[in-house]
C-alpha cells in the first residue's frame, strides 16, 4: 500500500524559486510595465501539498483586461513586432527558449511550489517541452508565406493578365486562457506560434498557478520582445478570463481546459464574432492486446495516467485489455500503483504529488465513491489524504458498466477504469464511446491490427506501443467534445494569421 503522505521537504532548493518567492512582488505584465490589479485586490498561491500560501498574484478582472488590451493594439497597430523581420522575431524566440532553459531549476521548483508536480515531470519533461516550442516555433517565423494561385477568370479587359495571390498576417490581439495542469509548456504552446506569426498576446493563467506565468513574463521580456506586445493578466476565470473573452478588441481567444469552460468562452466570444480555438478535455483509452510486449506495456499504461498525478487532458483513463491477458494486466497495474510514492513534488523520491487543490481533489474522490457505490471494484486505491487533502491514491477501478461516470466523464486525477476486451471487433466502439475523441493509446506488435484501429479511432492523436509522448513538431488537439484545432506542428502558426487573398488585372 502506499504510504500515508509525510511532508519532509517543502522549501525550494534553487536561489533563483527562493528569490522569486520571497524577494519581489508578483505583479501584471501589462505594456511592458509591472502593475498591481487596478482594484488592488490579489489571490493567494498555495502549496497543493501543504495547503501554505506561498505568495499572492493580482486579482485582476475587466479593467485591468481593457488596459492590456489597449496595450496590446497599440503593438499591435504600431507594427513594433510583426514590422520586424521573421528573421528577427525567430531569434527572440530562440532566446526566450535560451533564457527558459538558463532558469529551468529554478522554473521546475516554482511549478512544483505552485502547482504540486512531482519535480521530474517539469525538469524533464514539461519545461523542456516549452523550451521546444520556443525554438520550433523560431524557426517557423520565417516560413510563413501564401502562394500565388492561378485562376480560370475568362472575364479581364482584352490584353490583361490576371495576378492573383495570397499573404498571410498576423490576425492581432490574442487572448490565451490556459489551465493549471501543466502551465509553462501549455501557455508556451499558445505564445510561441502566437508570436512566430506577429500577433500580440494576453496571457490569462488559471488562478492556481499563476507565478510561473508572471516570471515567464520576466524572461520574455528580457529576450527582447517589445513592450507591449506579451501581456500577463492574473486573476479570476469568470473575471478576467470572462473579460478576456467577451472583449471587442481581442481577434482571437485561444484556450485550453475544461470543456464546460470552453463552452462558456464560446458564448463570450459570440459578441465580436471572434475566432476560438480549444483544446479541452477528454477520456483517452488505452488498449492492450494479448501480444504486447507486456514488459512495455504494463508501464506505459499505468504511466499514461499516473503521470503529473494524473492531471494531463490526453491521459489514458479508460484501459481496455484482451480478455485473456486481462487478469495479468490489471494486476500489473495495480503493483505499480501499490508501489507509487506519494509525497511532496520538491521531494525527489516522489511520484504521485497533491491535485492541484483541495476542491479538485474533493471532485476525484466523488468519482471514486460513485463508482464504487454504482457496482464497481476498487482495485487498488481510491483514498485521499495529505496535510491539506489534496492527495489521492492512484486508483485501478474494474467491474465497470460503460455508462457508469467513472467511465464516461473526464476525472482528471490518477483514475483508471479497467475494461475487458471481449472481441477484437469491439474495439473501435469501445474506444469511441465516449464524447470526446482526444487521443488513445494501441499496444500490440501486430502491425495490420494497430494501423486498422488507428484509422477506425476518433482521435486527435493515437499512440501506438506509447502514449504521452509529446513534440513541439506533433500535431495535438481533438475530435468531437475535446475541442477545434490543433496546437504544435507547422500549422499551429495558422490559428494565428488571415489569408488575404490580393487579385490583380496587369
Ligand atoms: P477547471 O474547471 O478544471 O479548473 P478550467 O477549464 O475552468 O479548469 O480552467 C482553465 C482556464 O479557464 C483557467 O485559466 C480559468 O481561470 C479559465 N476560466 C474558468 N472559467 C472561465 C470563464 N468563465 N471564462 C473564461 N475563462 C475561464
């Protein structure tokens, strides 16, 4: 069993998280300069682990978002980024990747303080991963062009020629609202192709972990990006992220989080007709045939969501196994779940940190008491505790009916079902029978079998004989209720231009 959680360590290591903490005031980047909400108002940071408050960030809400906005369009409209050479914005960039990269010991404690993640999910992991958006999307700067197109127009005077061609701009002011789970590289998936294409941005963290946002801020700044043009309001979703969405002068809200609050956006953002994109929740399956590389697979799954705690949006939550080996895997999973180390993320021991707060954690509980209270087996885990009640045993659930919530809705915690696979024919409306279509994960050395289901899977991504694996060059985002478009890869950069369409009679 996993042991009952001991705090032995909750202070950062590094000089630069102990500084950060102690030494300045965490204030809104806003037209370049520092500033306090205008109604004076802030919200505590809490160590998940312990329930401390380690700092306060501004509450900021409308009038502080009219004020970045405004900040935002006067980049914007001056041309002080998007007049630069592509050349010139990819090497900001690749010194903001530099920078991140310089201060990534210091990065990894701030997000564990904040946010509660076991150390190495951030140090190798996410942070790294931030760092790769910055220098792929470096590069993409100068590889934004349009196309000069032939037309079939029969219609121009006598003796001309039609010219026709497309360019690409920036599409302006960009709102980003992005979640608490993993914040440094889901808000550099968001800022790094923001700025690539010349847009200005607003930065709008979740009120959970706001203080890696504010000195992401710091470093952006330093790599030379003008003022202006990356913003950070902290403060309240139905507030500031509110504010952010409904406003008349923001072209773009690019979001990732929940689906309910996606929806919620959406309606915002009706006003001006805004362009939205979100990347929003899901219920990923992993499925294990009887000829995987048990070796491999029994940890990838239990990898798929245990990791960061379980708080990742592509987690593999619903495990589906061939009968035959069924017993084996689910028996594998649970010892790796049995065995985890839960404790506080600065601890470098730890593999299972706190959820993100104690209302999130109460959330995972329900799930867990429903499911066992419908009918099914707790496998392993399934308790919560901690100083401040924010840590959960990581849980393998079985005996399941497909209806039950446990299985259907998005827990966001270290939560698996485990399903058996009756018949092969099965699969893809097994692993399709939810609402979102976010990712999946296929574990079998049978080639014909893994490429059939990667076909017949209503996904975003499908992993196979992996799952987690992420890449600044790798398209993510869903099908169905987990969202529109897709953040990474080369057309990432799109969510953030117009095509202006230019034609001519020369
Ligand atoms: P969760 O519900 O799991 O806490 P959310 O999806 O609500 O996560 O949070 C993701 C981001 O959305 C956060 O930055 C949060 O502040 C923001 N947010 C929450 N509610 C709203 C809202 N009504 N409008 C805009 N942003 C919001």
């Amino acid at each position: 069993m996993n042991a009952v959680v001991e705090i032995k360590i909750d202070q950062p290591k590094t000089s630069g998280a102990q500084a950060f903490l102690r030494g300045r005031d965490k204030k809104m980047l806003i037209g370049g300069e520092w500033r306090d909400a205008v109604s004076g108002q802030r919200i505590d940071s809490r160590d998940p682990a312990t329930g401390k408050v380690i700092g306060t960030v501004p509450r900021g809400a409308k009038a502080d978002v009219d004020l970045a906005v405004k900040a935002a369009r006067e980049a914007f409209d001056k041309g002080v980024w998007r007049d630069k050479t592509p050349d010139e914005r990819g090497r900001i960039l690749w010194k903001i990747a530099e920078l991140i990269e310089a201060n990534i010991e210091e990065l990894s404690e701030l997000e564990t303080l904040d946010q509660g993640k076991p150390l190495f999910v951030g140090r190798w992991a996410e942070i790294p991963g931030a760092i790769g958006q910055f220098r792929y999307f470096a590069g993409q700067a100068s590889k934004i062009h349009g196309e000069t197109i032939p037309t079939s127009i029969n219609y121009q005077p006598p003796g001309k020629k039609i010219f026709a061609y497309t360019v690409k701009e920036p599409i302006g002011v960009v709102g980003a609202i992005t979640p608490w789970n993993s914040p440094l590289v889901l808000e550099a998936m968001k800022i790094a192709p923001c700025l690539a294409a010349g847009c200005s941005m607003i930065l709008k963290p979740a009120e959970d972990t706001s203080l890696t946002a504010i000195r992401l801020g710091e470093l952006i700044m330093e790599a030379g990006v003008p003022p202006g043009v990356f913003n950070v309001v902290t403060g309240l979703g139905p507030e500031a992220g509110q504010a952010l969405s409904e406003h008349h002068d923001v072209d773009k809200i690019a979001f990732t989080g929940s689906t309910a609050t996606g929806r919620k956006i959406l309606q915002a953002a009706g006003g001006n007709l805004k362009k939205v994109a979100l990347e929003l929740g899901g219920k990923s399956p992993s499925i294990i045939l009887a000829d995987a590389e048990m070796d491999i697979a029994i940890p990838g799954a239990a990898n798929a969501v245990f990791f960061n705690t379980g708080q990742v949006c592509v987690a593999g939550t619903r495990l589906y196994v061939e009968k035959k080996v069924f017993d084996k895997v689910v028996a594998g999973v649970a010892d790796i779940a049995k065995g985890m180390k839960l404790g506080h993320g600065l601890d470098p021991a730890t593999q299972i940190g706190p959820i993100v707060n104690k209302m999130q954690a109460d959330k995972i509980k329900g799930y867990i008491d429903g499911g066992r209270a419908a009918g099914a087996e707790i496998v392993c885990g399934g308790a919560q505790g901690g100083p401040a009640g924010t840590f959960i045993t990581p849980t393998v659930v079985a005996k399941t009916d497909h209806k039950m919530k446990i299985v259907q809705e998005e827990i966001f915690g270290p939560v698996v079902v485990a399903m058996p696979i009756d018949s092969l024919d099965d699969v893809p409306r097994l692993a399709n029978d939810t609402h979102y279509g976010l990712a999946a994960s296929v574990w079998t050395q049978d080639l014909s079998k893994a490429t059939r289901y990667a076909s017949a899977i209503k996904a975003g991504t499908v992993w196979v004989n992996c799952h987690l694996m992420f890449d600044a060059s790798l398209p993510i985002g869903g099908y169905k209720e987990s969202g529109w478009s897709r953040d990474s890869g080369t057309q990432a950069v799109d969510n953030y231009l117009e095509t202006k369409t230019v034609c001519m009679v020369v």
